[in-house]
C-alpha cells in the first residue's frame, strides 16, 4: 500500500496507521446472499430426503433388504451337504453391518461436508464485501492511499486478506461493526448470538477436515457432546481412530445444518446498507 505526496520516514517506507473505511452494502447484493442460504438449505433438504432419511428412520427396512442381497448372493456357496449353516449366517450378518456401517458413514460424511462448504460459502461471501468495499475507491481518496492489488511477485493481496476466522473476527472488531436489535440498541457483531453461531460451524468444518488440533479442542472445551467417546470412558473415538472422517466419530444427530444455515441468513440480513470504521495498517509512505 503507497501513501501518496509523503516522505520516506521509516526503514522500509513502511508505517503503520489508522485508517477510516465507509463499507456500503448494495442491497442487490445483499439479497443474493441472502438467498445462497435458501438455495443451500433447499438443497441439503431435499438430498437427505432423497438418500438418507429412509436408512435413518427405517433403518430395520433397509437392513432387510441388504439382508436378502446378502443370501441372494451366497446362497449358492452352502448348498452341499457339508455346509455350516453358523458359517452361513455369519456371512449374511457380516454382510448387512457392513452395508449398514457404509451407509451410515456416507450419511455421516454427508452433514459434515455439508457444513462445512455451507462455512466455506459464508467466509468468502464476508471476505470478498470486505475487500471489495475496503479497498474501494472512495476510501483510497478518504485515506490518501492506493490500495495495491497485486505486488511485484504477481502475488494477489487479496490470498491474505484476513484469511480465517480468527482474522475475521479481529477485523470486525477493530472496524466495531454492529448489528441494531429490535428496540435500536447497537451490539458489536463479534459479541452477538449470531457469530457465536457461525464460528460453532467454523470449528465443526475445521475439525472434520483437520481432526486433532486447535479447532478440535475448542469445539470439544465448548461442546463436548459432538464427540463421541468409548462406551464407559472418557476416550473419544476421534483419538482412538486418529480421523474425523473415516469413521463416525462425531455426533451428527446433534448437529442440526438449519441452525448455521439461518445464522449466517441472519447475519446479512441484520448487516446495515452503511457503516463506518477504522483499521490500524501498514502502508507504504514513499513519495510517487
């Protein structure tokens, strides 16, 4: 970032400053967003219903019917006399919890992935108004600045641009923006219901995909419930497995898609068309 009409100061031309931003979000734009969640929780319905709803709510049906595969196939294998019917049924009821097990794990993948592209879309959905708004035109003339989008490696400033939730949340807060509740009081966006909301789906996204780390333990500190553990133990199935995908390790029975679906909804509807605020940043002070 150069500042325009200034004197080299610093090693580097580089000082750090407070900067004001005016944030404008078209209401276009707005209701697009908006709308990708009911297109989203459309769509999550609507695949649950068609594949997995049935193995959930009459999981003896399909058990049956892989029941018949199962001596449909192998039948021909203990037709002699010296067959072992034990060896027979074992072979059928490996077979159904098998075919149940994979089921139930593509249903098990199925939430989890869903949420987290579901968090995936919220986060570039912020990033991208943010950066589009803050690196406008009207607050490089506001600030006497030129916002630089490419450097001399051809390397995109935007690939760092407040890149996770940490860093969104650090720039919501700096910036103070606020949601106005029904009775006009302002309450910082960070310290609402609301975020606290999406940033639970943050962390279920980043431990699906990540398994043991840093996201994993703050979800378990606040909702320990998600992990399932070890009959009469304290293990969770997470560290006796060593993944968050290939087996079920989390509960998805209590993980509900609407809820961060609706959160992220709320969030764009109660955003305000204007606000104003401030972000201390390094700049460039060389002279043009």
């Amino acid at each position: 970032m150069g500042k325009r009409n200034d004197k080299c100061k610093y090693p580097n031309n580089i000082e750090k400053r407070e900067l004001s931003f005016h944030l404008y979000l078209n209401p276009s734009f707005k209701k697009q967003f908006i709308r990708m969640y009911d297109v989203l929780a459309d769509n999550h319905s609507r695949n649950y219903k068609a594949v997995y709803e049935r193995l959930k709510n009459h999981t003896e049906d399909v058990q049956n019917e892989f029941k018949e595969q199962a001596e449909n196939m192998l039948k021909g294998n203990y037709m002699s006399e010296y067959s072992d019917y034990g060896d027979y049924m074992e072979e059928v009821r490996d077979y159904v919890y098998e075919r149940l097990d994979e089921q139930f794990l593509m249903h098990y993948q199925f939430e989890l992935m869903s949420l987290s592209n579901l968090y995936q879309v919220f986060e570039q959905q912020l990033r991208k108004w943010l950066y589009e708004e803050m690196t406008h035109n009207e607050n490089e003339g506001i600030n006497q600045v030129e916002f630089i989008h490419v450097n001399e490696k051809n390397e995109s400033a935007y690939n760092k641009f407040y890149g996770d939730f940490g860093k969104l949340t650090e720039v919501l807060t700096e910036l103070k923006l606020t949601f106005t509740d029904l009775f006009g009081y302002e309450e910082l966006i960070v310290e609402t219901d609301i975020w606290k909301t999406i940033r639970e789906c943050n962390l279920l996204s980043n431990t699906y995909k990540h398994g043991s780390g840093h996201s994993a333990e703050n979800l378990y500190n606040l909702y320990p419930d998600y992990f399932k553990k070890v009959l009469s133990s304290s293990t969770r199935l997470m560290d006796m497995y060593r993944t968050t995908n290939l087996e079920r390790v989390l509960n998805v029975d209590k993980i509900s898609f609407e809820k961060y679906s609706n959160a992220m909804k709320e969030f764009w509807e109660n955003m305000k068309e204007h606000q104003r605020g401030k972000v201390m940043m390094k700049i460039n002070i060389s002279s043009e």
